[in-house]
C-alpha cells in the first residue's frame, strides 16, 4: 500500500511578500533591491544593524498590511506591537529581526477557492534580511553580503492547515497574489524572490480523525506550479514512509526544480527558540477606528466582488469572470466592454465566452467598439436589408481606396479587413458571410 489515496493531505502555507513602500520599514532608506545601482547603496546604521540605529515603523507598511487584512475579512487589532525574534545568520545583522509575535495586526480571515476555503491565521509585519551570494572572488569561495534587502517591509500571510491538495495551493496562491496586486501594495514577483512561499505539509490517514504527528516544511518556493509539484512529490513521499510503518522525518526541505524532487535541508530541531520580546525601541501601535473605516472605504473592488458583480448585472459566468479579472487593468477594461455589449443587446456571456475561449482574438486596451466588430465579425446572424449593407460597403471602400486597390491588384486577404469594417459601419450583428458575398459581388 503506497497509494496516497489511503490518505488526506494536511497542508498550510506561509508566504512572505516584500511591500512595494518608497523607503524601508524602520529607516528612510530606498526600499527598491531589484533596481539598485550597486550592492549596500541603500544602507544606513539602522539597516546596518550599527549600535544606536533607531528604528522608526513605516506608517504605510503598517496601513497597507491592514488594507490587506480587512481585503481577506480579518479581524483588525486595535493594538499591536513590534517583537524581536532572536537568531543568528550572516544575513540578520542585527542578531535578531523585528517581527510580530503575539499580537500580529491581522487574524481570522478567509480566501476562497473553489476546492473550499483556506482561512487565514494571521498577518504580520516584519522586515526582510539582507541577502547573501556564495561565489568566487581571486580564486577563492566566499560570500558576500548585499543589505539593500536589508530591512524591507515584509508581509507573512500565514494560512490555518485548510489545504487539501496540491492544486489547491496552487490556486491559493494566485489568488491571494491576485489580491496583493489589487491592492497595489506589492509587485509580488516570484523570480526576483518578491514573493516566497512555504508549504507545511503532513499525510493522515483518510478514514480516521487522527492528526499527523508531524510536519514537513518545504521553504522559498518561487513559482505556484512548483509548489503544486512540491507538495504532490512530498504526499507520494510520505505515503511511501507511512504505509512502510514509519513516520517522515520532522524536517525543513528545499525544492529542485531541475529534478523536480524536494531535497533535505535541515532536521527541525527541538521547536526553535527566538526569545521574542517586544522591541523596546518601537512604541506599540494603536490604531483608531477612523482610521480603520478610513483603510476600508479605501479597499478597491476585489476580484471576487467583480465576478459576482458581473453574474448580477450581466449575467455572465463565474468560470469565465474568474479568467476576465486577472488584474484591475483587464477587469476595468472588460467593464467598458460589457457595457458596451449591453447597449447593443449583445450576450456579455457569450462575449465573455468567445473571449476566454479565444474565439476573438483581443488584448486589454482594445477600444469596445473594436471589440464588439471583432465579435459581430465571428458570431454574425442578424439579417441586414441589402441597401443598408451596399450603402455601408461604399462608404468602407470609399475611406479605404488603398486596400480596393490592393484587392484588385489580386490580394485576397484584403476581404477579411473589408468584413471587419463593414459590419463595424453596421453596427449590429451583421452576418460575416453575406457581408462577405455583398463585397466579392461589389469588388467584381
Ligand atoms: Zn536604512
Ligand atoms: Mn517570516
């Protein structure tokens, strides 16, 4: 018995996300890593770690890590503090990174997918590490020390063990992404490493209540399909270890994207000590309740709010909704052309339809009335009086004496564009087709 069908994944997923802030968290240092000019520009004895730096939060960081909290329906803490979580690493100056510990300023929220809902345990803030490059200098190995990550604002969004495949964290992920870059509050691109993702991943056995007892970290994942093949490697992993009787090692592992296999980074040690305390150099924060109405009534319309806003108004398909709304950009450019189509009596789920299955070739930013033509062009059917449609090929031929010249000079492909403006010049659901017979009869 290897099957993982004989068991049900337990899985939770932490991922860390650097805020796109103007300055670092606790300095006035420029937060932007991926652009600096050079490694350790943007440095100053705070993010340095030098003695006597004294760290002031980032108002913004602080406002942004609650619009996200209120975006995901979290309970808001009123009050909230800065911890230090004590460990040492080359990359933490500083000895300890400032942190949350008990009171993070967002708990209790909840993503949706459509294998069910993944609730959200907690967000905080804290600040990035700098980052560390093994190479060869004159020969010989060392490593070197860039702290222009050093400080930046960072975000943890740390999910309740609700995932139950590997799918599901895939699309958790995305969205919560998706959600993030609604909000504008971080680019959250995977290959710069402006986006991390951790999975938390256990097997217990399908037919029983039982828990786990134990728990596999596979840490900094960087794409959303490797952590779907990461976390579907680990469950035929551990059902192997299981159904041989054994348990898997408690353990932090990495993922390999060349052999698509997790490796062994480290045994999880004897639940890590970090002696968090409160900074003592960062009063807590208290927030007002203004402020928090005033963060809300800030809040963009959020992806899920606009596919339900679409089902209402126009009727169309959640399924295809969910593909329309990639970004705000894509979402505010399908508004006008459902508006559009509305006028003109046109299906917006049909529309939706023939652009999610790529019927219609578009792109965001295409005028509506484009839109609606290309459509007209594919989905024709209504029948147009024959004078109206000789009118509207003359007034086409007559704005485009090139392309009549070039059709008669023997290119056939010249029709295609013909089709498109005249049922343009229509502007109903003129059929392609006879439009097409009306223009070879014109051209003869
Ligand atoms: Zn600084
Ligand atoms: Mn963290």
């Amino acid at each position: 018995m290897k099957n993982t069908h004989d068991y049900r994944l337990i899985c939770g997923m932490e991922i860390h996300a650097e805020l796109k802030t103007k300055s670092k968290m606790f300095c006035g240092c420029k937060n932007d890593p991926f652009h600096a000019p050079a490694p350790n520009t943007y440095t100053c004895p705070v993010c340095l770690g030098m003695p006597g730096g004294t760290p002031v939060a980032n108002k913004t960081a602080v406002d942004w890590t609650i619009k996200l909290g209120l975006a995901l329906g979290c309970k808001i803490n009123l009050f909230s503090k800065f911890d230090r979580k004590n460990y040492f690493y080359p990359d933490l100056p500083k000895g300890y990174q400032i942190s949350q510990y008990d009171i993070p300023f967002c708990v209790d929220g909840v993503v949706q997918t459509s294998e069910g809902p993944v609730r959200i345990r907690r967000i905080h803030l804290e600040e990035d590490t700098g980052k560390l490059l093994h190479t060869t200098v004159a020969g010989e190995k060392v490593t070197l020390i860039d702290f222009n990550r050093s400080g930046v604002p960072l975000i943890e969004i740390v999910t309740e063990p609700d995932i139950r495949t590997p799918s599901q964290a895939k699309e958790y992920g995305r969205k919560l992404r998706q959600i993030i870059r609604y909000l504008d509050i971080a680019d959250a691109d995977m290959e710069q490493g402006g986006m991390r993702l951790e999975a938390n991943i256990s097997l217990a056995p399908a037919k029983a209540d039982e828990l786990p007892k134990y728990k596999v970290e596979v840490k900094n994942i960087n794409s959303f399909r490797f952590v779907e093949q990461a976390i579907t490697y680990e469950m035929k992993r551990h059902a192997e270890i299981l159904s041989g009787g054994g348990t898997p090692e408690q353990e932090t592992r990495g993922w390999n994207p060349n052999t698509g296999k997790t490796f062994s980074q480290r045994a999880k040690e004897e639940a890590e000590d970090y002696r968090y305390f409160p900074d003592p150099d960062l009063p807590p924060i208290r927030l007002k309740k203004q402020a928090l109405q005033r963060l809300k009534a800030e809040l963009p319309e959020l992806p899920d709010m606009i596919v339900s806003r679409w089902h209402t108004t126009y009727q169309v398909e959640p399924r295809f909704g969910e593909l329309l709304n990639t970004t705000r950009e894509q979402a505010s450019w399908i508004d006008e052309i459902f508006l559009a189509a509305a006028k003109e009596g046109i299906s917006a789920n049909s529309l939706a339809s023939a652009i999610v299955n790529r019927k219609i070739k578009t792109q965001v930013g295409d005028k509506p009335k484009d839109v609606l033509a290309t459509y007209y062009a594919a989905f024709a059917t209504e029948k147009i009086d024959a004078s109206e449609l000789d009118r509207a090929i003359e007034k086409v031929f007559a704005a485009n004496p090139d392309a009549v010249a070039k059709y008669k000079a023997g290119d056939q492909k010249v029709i295609g564009f013909f089709i498109g403006q005249v049922i343009r010049e229509i502007g109903r659901k003129a059929d392609a087709n006879e439009v097409r017979q009306a223009l070879i009869a014109a051209l003869k």
